[in-house]
C-alpha cells in the first residue's frame, strides 16, 4: 500500500509518478525529543505518530538533504517547516462586503510611450573579439562549470569521510575484540599505498601506465603476479599478454637497474620470458655467477625452482660459493626451512603434466622442454584425456600439481606414479613432491653452470 504524507492537506504519496517529479519520502526519526519537534511541525492537534508515519520532502529545505549517496538522507537534526496549508477547497463568502471587494477595479488605459530607437551593436571586426553577450554566456557557464566542480568536491569529501568513519569502526571493532595485533596492523600499513587506481580496468583498454605496472609486477614477481589475477580475481591481464605487449613496445617493465645496458636490455630479456624468469642456455663459470648483479642473478636463476625468483633472490646474498654443490645446497637449505605453506606454494607453481599450459604453449621454456623429452607435447586423445582425468585426481586430494623430474623417468613410469602416490597421505606426497622439485632444481642449475666449477681464487 502507497505511503502517504501525514502533514495536513498534503495530497503526495508514494508512488512512481512523485518519484519521477523528485520528491522523496522520510520517516519520523526514532528519537523521542526529535519526534517530538516534529509533530509539532506538522501543526496537528493530538496527532499520534508511528513507525509508518512519514513526511514528504516538500516539508523540508534544500540545504536539509545528503545527496552524496545514492540514497536522499536527511541531515543529523533537521526539523521540517511548517506543514500547515490553507485549504484550496474552502467556500468563497457571499456578504456583500466580500462582494463589493472581489469587484475587479476601473483599469485606466496605459500610456503609450514612443519606442526608443534600438542601439545598434558593435561590430565583430575580428574573429577574435566577443561582444558583451557573449562574455556573460561564457562567464555563466564558467560559473556554473565551477559550482558543479565544487559540489563533486564535497561530495567526494562526503564519501571518502564515511568510507574513514567505517574503516575506524572496523578497526576499533577489531582492537575490541583482541583481533588487531601489531603483525597485522603492520601488513595493514604496508598495502595503505597500494595503487588501487592502477589494479582496476575502467574502460575496455588499458591505459599506458597500467600496461608499465602489469608487465613490471609480473617481471619481478609471476607468483604475486598470479596470486592476485587468480586467487584475489583481480582485474590484471593474462601473462601471454604480457608478452604481446613488450614485443610490440607498447609497455615494458621498470627494473630500476644501476646501468643503461641492463636496462636496454631488460625488454629483449623479456621476450625469452614464460612465466617471468629468463630461459638462459649459456653454461657458466663459478666465478661469472658469483660476480653477476644481483638483477641479473635474479634473472638467470630464477626458475630453477619454477616460477620462484624469491629462491634465487634469497640464496644470492650468500655469494661467492666455494662450487656448483654450495649453490644447489643453498637452494635446497632455503626450501627446506619453509612453512608447509611454503612448500606447498612452490609445488602450486609448477604446471599440469599434459595440461593446458603445454597444449596451449605457455609454459616456460624449462618445462616446455622437460614435458617434451618424455613425449607429453605428441599425446593422443585417449592418453590426453587420461593425464587429464589423473591430474584432476590428484590435485582434488592434495591442492598441488603431481610434480616428478621427468628428465629421469618415462611416461609409462610416470603414469604409474601418478596412480601410486594419490593414495599416499598429504605429509607424505608433500615431501615426495618437495624431493622431486628439488631433483629438477639440480638439472636446472647444472644446464647453467659447469658441473666442474669451482671458485677461482
């Protein structure tokens, strides 16, 4: 049923026809002293109000209304204006003095004035000149242009005011309930900077500074990268875009390099790049990987362990290793010192065997070849469909890829571990994985340095 103005002689209701003419209806507030202002605004003698009990927005001056929301609020302590209306319907008199007075008046004729010649306007002699009409339309709507800035201002104010307000709420909310404590307060500070207006797609093409950001946040961190396209949804572009665009040069990433030869070739790098680390053949000296930069470390090293430059980036600060064995130890040490969450990221960070990365050429230039070397790249259709069936199996059981160093095995022996060690326990098959990781991480570091080297002193 339509809710109808309760102010005397008030004939809007709520319906469609008033929305549409603006007008917008409002309870009577809760407190009592404020319900009280009210009733007697509304000029009704033993009027009692309820809960249903409203008043249009006719009642009300404009400055009494919040429009920063979608929603028309009234403002803390408003009290509408008098309500009261004189009837229209009311009886005319008909004494004979109220006749005599509705009489209408002997009119007397208007003088009649010679019109004024016009004074004719200055010309436009040159393109460039405006006349006096034309600066005051200009300066109207200058000043128009200017009050409608102003009051996005304010309502911009408005908002970010309560968007503060809820924020604080929360947060005392959370120090009351003992929830807050020093290490989350800590991470709260450190993502306050976050470029929130870069994360987000405001149109159907990507600006040139959010192309720079994706492709630079992806270079030095595929798995952040990955962790806030996939897991928190956010709106970021797929990788093999990424390479389009640096290919192309209509974005390249920021690596903040000491030198301008690194970063004249950071975008050639780049274009190596499956999954953000550099796919490099070259074979090594000892002493040529101790003395790299630390970016170029980070690069050349960074997917031993698959798509984990925080390995490589870790273990390059223990520099200068004694031989090829330090190196791998130091690997092996860091990833052993990992939560079980952190030897689960890793394991998540490697591919499907036969999967779709393979099938769809986006995996990184180490496991494209691995994967290769056992024949998964020349599948048939019914093998094709049983890697896949097994691959779901067992990621549906233990949350993390089925990872075996295929350079030492065969298909065959590989599809038999995939049927054994999907009934092993989840502490059991994490260490297996972490041991197989660890097998590949040794292939991959020996691929690029010599296996014979060792310090010069």
């Amino acid at each position: 049923m339509p809710h109808t103005c309760s102010s005397l002689n008030c004939t809007n209701r709520f319906t469609p026809e008033t929305r549409t003419r603006g007008i917008t209806f409002h309870r009577f507030p809760k407190d009592r002293v404020m319900r009280r202002k009210w009733e007697k605004a509304v000029r009704r003698g033993g009027f009692p109000s309820n809960r249903s009990t409203m008043l249009c927005s006719e009642h009300f001056r404009p400055e009494d209304f919040d429009r920063t929301g979608q929603t028309v609020r009234l403002r803390a302590g408003t009290v509408p204006v008098c309500c009261f209306k004189t009837p229209d319907n009311k009886a005319p008199r008909m004494s004979q003095t109220s006749q005599k007075a509705r009489e209408p008046l002997p009119v007397e004729p208007p003088k009649v004035e010679p019109t004024p010649a016009p004074i004719p306007e200055p010309t436009v002699d040159h393109a460039y000149a405006s006349t006096p009409n034309d600066l005051r339309i200009k300066l109207s709507e200058a000043l128009a242009r200017v009050d409608s800035l102003e009051r996005e201002k304010r309502n911009a104010r408005d908002r970010e005011r309560r968007v503060r307000n809820t924020v604080s709420c929360l947060l005392e909310d959370l120090e009351v309930k003992k929830i807050l404590n020093d290490e989350l307060k800590e991470r709260l500070d450190i993502y306050s900077d976050l470029p929130v207006h870069l994360l987000s797609k405001q149109s159907h093409q990507y600006t040139k500074e959010q192309k720079d950001f994706a492709v630079t946040l992806h270079f030095h961190g595929p798995k952040a990268y990955n962790y806030l396209r996939e897991s928190l949804h956010i709106n970021l572009p797929h990788p093999h875009t990424l390479q389009k665009w640096v290919s192309s040069g209509q974005a390249k990433p920021d690596l903040n390099q000491p030198t301008a030869s690194l970063k004249e070739d950071a975008s050639a790098k780049y274009l190596d790049v499956s999954g953000g680390q550099a796919a490099v053949n070259e074979n090594m000296e000892l002493s040529q990987v101790n003395a790299l930069p630390y970016e170029e470390f980070v690069n050349i090293f960074g997917n031993v362990v698959e798509k984990c430059p925080m390995v490589a980036a870790a273990v390059s600060s223990q520099r200068p290793f004694a031989d090829v064995d330090a190196l791998e130890a130091a690997i092996c040490d860091f990833i052993d010192a990992l939560s079980n969450s952190g030897k689960e990221g890793i394991l998540r960070c490697h591919p499907d065997l036969a999967g779709r990365d393979l099938q769809a050429g986006t995996l990184t230039r180490e496991s494209m070849s691995e994967q290769a070397n056992v024949g998964f790249n020349t599948l048939g259709i019914e093998d094709a469909y049983t890697m896949s069936c097994l691959n779901e199996e067992y990621k549906e059981r233990f949350g993390f890829p089925f990872i075996i160093c295929t350079r030492m095995s065969d298909k065959a022996r590989i599809l038999q571990e995939m049927r054994n060690r999907v009934t092993k326990g989840l502490t059991e098959e994490r260490e297996l994985a972490i041991e197989e990781v660890k097998k590949i991480c040794r292939l991959r570091v020996r691929d690029l340095v010599h296996a014979d080297a060792a310090a010069q002193v």
